[in-house]
C-alpha cells in the first residue's frame, strides 16, 4: 500500500529545499500532500510544489474545497507520517504550547502519526534556551526532530541551524516509515544504565555505562507498538517517547522495581550494568580522610536475572550485558 506523507513548509530561507525533499519521496513512490504557511508563501509558490507533488497544495484553512470534508482532519487521517521541514522556531514554540491558528499547526495537532520536525534557523535563535526547552519538551512527547546542520547560514552566520540535507530527511522519513507494529499489545520491560552503590553520603562504587543501549531497545519497543516500562539507573539520556520510566539508585532498588513489574510484563530485557558487590557497611557520615588505609568489604548484591529465571513461567527473558564490580 502506497505511503502518504504530509509535508509542512513554513517561513525560512530554507523553504526552498523543501522542493527537493518533495521530489525525492515522490520518487520512492510515496504520496505526498503539502502545507504551505503564508509566510512560506513569500519564499516558494504554491505552484512549484504542486507541479512535483501531483496534489494541491493547501495554504488556507478557510478556503472552499469540492469536496464536503474538513480538510485538516482528512489530510491529518491520511498522513502516515507528519514532516516540517525547514520547521522555523515559531512553528515549534506554537505546537509545543498547543496552539492551532493555522492549516498547519490544527493538522498536526489533528494528526495521530509520527511527526518529525527539521529544524533550520539562525544560530543564536536555534541555541535560545526558550527553543531548546520547547524542542526538549516535543522530544519528550514523541515528536521526532532531525538535527540542523553546522555551515555558513543565510544571515551571514556561521554555526548550527542549517536544514539537514535533503537525502538526510528523505532516509528518516523512509526509515521511520518502515517501522512494524508487530509488538502491539504487548508489555516489555527494559533495565538500562549502571548501578550506583553508596559507600557514604558523599561516595559510591559505580562503573561506565551509559545506558544507551537500553534506551535504543525501549524506544525501539515503543515503536513497533509495544507498551514499555523502562527501569533506568542514573544517566542524562532523555527517556523515550511512549515509554514510562522508571528510575533507580542502587542494584537493590533495581531487584525490587523489576519484580514489581514482573507480573505485568509479557518479556524482561536486562541491559543494564547492575553492581555485582556492594559496601556491606555503608557509612551514614562522611568517611574521614587520616593517615591510616581503610578496607572496604563488599557483599554480594541479588542476581536479577537469575532470581527471574526461578520463576519465568512462559515470560521471556533476555540478557544483553553482564559488568562486573569488584
């Protein structure tokens, strides 16, 4: 079945590469549908995305159609996937704070499909810690963004805030159109992140991991239609869109939250880092430095993975990584 993507062109020099983005999907085959904003309007005419669209082009949310049909809510039923590209940093501000006073914002707000924004702006607006909290907050609701590029930009300025390059966009909308929801319906719970022991209230014992790799799995889960509970040890990744987090301290807490959820869960994913030891006595005040060496005597933390083997039943269980701290 043939594809449909809704493309959203707003008011930035860039509004002209959109033409080329439009023309590489039709070329894959891929029906497309465009929204122009006035503003973008002053940059490429409607004409020129008609002529490599094969539809019209929609500028007006108010303009008399053939057909009886509310057109935002049918162009937003018919997208399979939503792409604003160039996106500027008023159409990001107005969806992150909800507001719908064009054809473009009242159909991405109507629309139930992946949306994807390409960012391109200045580099001092595209740095602004107002556009950074709305792109971290649309982050956080499963709004995807694909990152601007460094270079020369249209002002004169130098730095990131360049539309991503054509085929760039054209590989993550294709990408993200191939994703399966072959995990509908399904609950998985995924550890990610290290563990941290506490020593005293100013140290700990901990180890390397990033918690990348537990993360990737849980948005991968989210995507292909999975409900996802994602039990996450200290790190500064973002969490997933769709996924519920989850967060822990030490391998003990993390024991504890897993088998909380163990009923729930139709597959555990253990990709977290977990402590093997811990500090058997943990210190309720700053350890003072003297002259003296101090032992530091560990005991043996619980092992998930086999407490969850004991009494998996028909649930799965995968194990993806095993670090060890002595």
């Amino acid at each position: 079945m043939k594809k449909n993507v809704v493309i959203g062109v707003t008011g930035g020099i860039a509004a002209y590469k959109a033409l080329d983005v439009v023309s590489g999907l039709r070329k894959q085959e891929i029906e497309t549908h465009v929204i122009l904003t006035q503003n973008a309007s002053e940059f490429v005419t409607p004409l020129s995305f008609e002529a490599l669209s094969n539809n019209e082009v929609v500028t007006d949310t108010f303009k008399r159609t053939k057909s009886w049909e509310v057109e935002h809510i049918a162009l937003a039923k018919k997208a399979d996937l939503f792409l604003v590209a160039p996106a500027t940093a008023n159409i990001i501000g107005k969806v992150a704070h909800g507001i719908a006073d064009d054809m473009l914002t009242t159909t991405i707000m109507a629309a139930r499909c992946p949306i994807v924004f390409a960012p391109a702006m200045n580099t001092a607006m595209y740095e602004n810690i107002i556009v950074q909290e709305n792109i971290t907050f649309l982050k956080s609701k499963g709004y995807h963004f694909i990152e601007p590029d460094n270079g020369f930009l249209a002002c004169g300025d130098r730095g990131k805030g360049k539309l991503a390059k054509p085929e760039d966009i054209i590989e993550v909308v294709l990408n993200l159109l191939k994703k399966s929801h072959d995990l509908e319906g399904k609950h998985i719970l995924v550890t990610a992140g290290p563990t941290i022991e506490a020593i005293d209230p100013m140290r700990y014992i901990t180890n390397h991991s990033s918690g990348k790799m537990g993360y990737a799995i849980a948005e991968e889960a989210a995507q292909r239609g999975a409900t996802v509970k994602l039990i996450s040890g200290p790190t500064t990744l973002q969490c997933p869109w769709g996924v519920e987090r989850i967060d822990v301290g030490s391998a003990l807490q993390m024991y504890e939250a897993v088998f909380k959820c163990f009923d729930w869960t139709y597959a555990v994913i253990k990709a977290a880092a977990v402590a093997d030891y811990r500090p058997e006595i943990v210190s309720s005040s700053k350890i003072k430095k003297t002259g003296e060496d101090i032992q530091l005597k560990l005991t043996r933390n619980p092992d998930i993975l086999q407490s969850l083997g004991r009494q998996k039943g028909n649930k799965v269980l995968v194990y993806t990584i095993k670090t060890l701290i002595l």
